[in-house]
C-alpha cells in the first residue's frame, strides 16, 4: 500500500499539471480574442468620431446658410417697413 501512495501522488500532480497548462491556454486564448474584440471596438469609436464631426461640420454649415437666409428676410423686411414710413 505505501507503494500506492508516491505513484498515486505522482499522478495527481500530473493532473494538476495537466489542468495548470490547459488553464493557460485558456487564458492566452481568451487574451487573444479580448485583444481582437478591444480593437474592433477602437476603430468603431474611432469611425463614429469622423461621423460626428462630420455631422457637426453639417450643422455648423446649415446653421451659418439659415442665419445667412433669415438676415436676408429681415433686411428686406426692414426695407419694406421703411418704404411704408
């Protein structure tokens, strides 16, 4: 029976060995796919920063034409008032 023990030690340990190394493995692959997924991520923020400058450039052009319209009404409004005087 004492014979049994180192041989079963011997084997444990092999399995705790066996499960250390599958441990990592798991963990080095699951570091890979964090890594992809980390920078699919970082071009998507990266792409929707272009898109919303892009959108507040819009903005700014839209909101510059409309005041650029709407001083054109008033001046022509203040004309015509001024025609009635």
């Amino acid at each position: 029976m004492s014979e049994d023990v180192p041989t079963a030690m011997f084997e444990i340990l092999k399995k705790i060995q066996g499960d250390i190394a599958a441990v990592r493995a798991d963990v080095g692959d699951f570091k890979r796919e964090n890594r992809v997924e980390h920078e699919r991520m970082e071009t998507l923020i990266r792409k929707q920063r272009r898109d919303g400058a892009a959108v507040l450039v819009l903005m700014r052009s839209a909101a510059g034409d409309f005041e650029e319209r709407l001083a054109a009404v008033e001046q022509q409004i203040a004309l015509l008032d001024a025609r009635e005087h």
